[in-house]
C-alpha cells in the first residue's frame, strides 16, 4: 500500500514561487486522485482556483470552494474540512485529495494561530481518509510562519512528487511552545458584568439569561453576540462540571470586543488540542468544540484564583459593517 492510497490524514506542504510552480506540483497530485475515483477539492485564492481548475480540464468532479470563507478562525477551518470530508464519504467518494492556500494574516500572532492550525490538522484530521495540500507563496511568506509551515508538515509536495520533511514537529510540541507574549487575563477595565461564585448548573439559565441581556443590549452583529453567548454557556457548563466550584465570570463589551472570562479552582488540564475534535475524556471536548466554533479565541491558562477560560470576538469597525 502506497503512501497516497493508505488510510488516514496525509498532510503535505508545497512551497511555490510563482503560479506555474504550484500547477506543475498540484496538478498531478490532484490528477493522480481522480484518475483513481477520488474527489478534487480546491480552496486556494479565486485566481489559483481557476487555474487549477482549468489546467485539470473543468473536471465535473473537481469542487471548488471559497478560502476566504473557510479561513475564518481555526477551529472553523478544522469543522468545515471535517464536516465536508464525512458528507463526500457518505456519498460513496473513497478519498478526498485538497489544495488548500491558508490565510494567515500579517502579524506574529496571527502567524503563530495558523501555525497551531496547522499542526492541529494532524491530530483532529487524522482519521479522515484525506490527503492535503498547503499551498504557501515563499515571495510573500514571511520568515516565521515558514518554519511553522516546515514544523507542521509531514511531507513535502514538489514538481517531483511527495518528499518526507525531516523538519516535521511533533503536534504537542508545536502547540505547547512558549507564546509570544502573555495572556492578557482580562481587559484593564471593570467588567460590564460579574457573576461571582456559581456553584451548580442550576444556576446556568440564569447564568445565561444575564449574560445575554448584556450582550443583546446592542443590536449592531447581533449574530456575533448571539454565537458568542452560546461559547460562553458551554465553557461555564463545562467549569462547572469538570472544574472546581465557585465558578467566577466576567464579561467585558467594547465597540469592537467582547470578552468573557471564566475561572474556578481547579488546576485545570494540559491539553493544546481541547476543543479541537469533538470527544475526550474528563474535559467536555463536545463543549470546547463547540465554544471554539462561536468565538475567534479560546485560551486558558492558570492564574491566581485558579484555572481561566478566556473568550474573545472581535466587533468589526462600524465602517466595515
């Protein structure tokens, strides 16, 4: 059994120099895939995705998605490659074979957060009968995003076909690196709300409800607040189920931020792959999991009253509406 034809995730990255590179290495990955039943799917920038698409003869069997839509945050990018890959094998398609180009922003900590996506992949794709491809521009790839890019990997796509990569990083040890900077806990301003000391989950609703009159105070991205108060419930049900009682939150509302953050007493849990796939055991991953799909940040990390959750999404400026 081949590489290529073996069960499970297999992860590649083609670095490429200009549009012609990148046909002359995907194509025939791609090719090779439908040429065996496969489904091509690409993701790339709308000009790539073209060009692909036309160098592989408009293929009916080649889906075409829209980047822009996937890479919203990571765990999204995780769901909607997870949830897309399921759909096809249900309807009788062996193996899915992506070119995907990822939008990893313009600063160290963007580049950092599509790094850990990319190691992520590895772990929360893994079952998957798919073969990826993280097409990457080196003329506009910045030097620290490369070596995640490298890290992350486990093989390389070239013009010549696939290569192992003797840079490839293990998962955990990509994603418990030290970060770029520390955690800011908690907005340097009081709270708009504080809910102190909850002690069981009959005090969810209320829990909720309060919460939701704060962020339902303002109807500007009313489907943001919406999504952000459904983050918040499932990381306090899961503080109150898995962590140590009393549970203390705090919700912060800006023009372009909310922020809610969730403590209890416990000594939490070391898992950089929580909320990624939707299952484990003692921490509700179906919780993270879905609180990671409703907010553009999830970190936890400890502090002096014990173990912290901290929610962030970020308001577009009202110009930008």
């Amino acid at each position: 059994m081949s590489a290529s034809t073996a069960p499970g995730y297999r992860h590649h990255a083609l670095l490429y120099g200009s549009p012609a590179q990148l046909v002359d290495a995907a194509v025939p990955f791609l090719a090779e895939g439908l040429a065996a039943g496969e489904l091509a799917v690409l993701s790339c920038r709308a000009e790539h995705n073209d060009r692909l698409a036309a160098a592989l003869g408009r293929d009916d069997r080649v889906l075409t998605l829209v980047a822009e839509d996937i890479y919203l945050r990571t765990a999204h990018a995780v769901a909607t490659y997870r949830r897309m890959v399921r759909r096809q094998v249900a309807a009788g398609v062996p193996r899915v074979r992506l070119v995907g180009e990822v939008r990893f922003g313009d600063s160290p900590q963007s580049w950092a957060k599509w790094t850990d996506y990319e190691a992520i992949c590895n772990v929360a794709l893994g079952p998957l009968p798919l073969s990826s491809v993280c097409a990457y521009d080196v003329r506009t790839l910045p030097a620290p995003m490369r070596r995640g890019v490298e890290q992350t990997h486990p093989s390389l796509l070239t013009a010549d076909g696939r290569v192992p990569n003797d840079r490839y990083t293990q998962p955990g040890t990509v994603l418990r690196r030290p970060p770029l900077d520390t955690p800011e806990p908690v907005p340097a301003t009081p709270p708009t709300l504080h809910l102190a000391t909850l002690t069981d989950t009959g005090q969810l609703a209320d829990a909720r409800a309060q919460l939701g009159s704060v962020l339902g105070a303002q109807q500007r991205y009313e489907p943001l607040r919406g999504d952000f108060l459904l983050a918040a419930a499932e990381v306090i049900t899961n503080a109150l189920r898995h962590g140590r009682p009393p549970v203390d939150v705090r919700l912060w509302t800006t023009p372009t931020r909310l922020v809610c953050t969730v403590t209890d007493r416990g000594q939490g849990f070391d898992d950089p792959l929580a909320g990624y796939v939707p299952y484990g055991d003692g921490v509700d991953r179906a919780g993270l999991w879905l609180a990671r799909q409703s907010c553009d940040e999830l970190d936890f990390f400890a502090t002096p009253e014990g173990f912290t959750a901290r929610l962030t999404t970020h308001l577009p400026a009202p110009e930008h509406s």
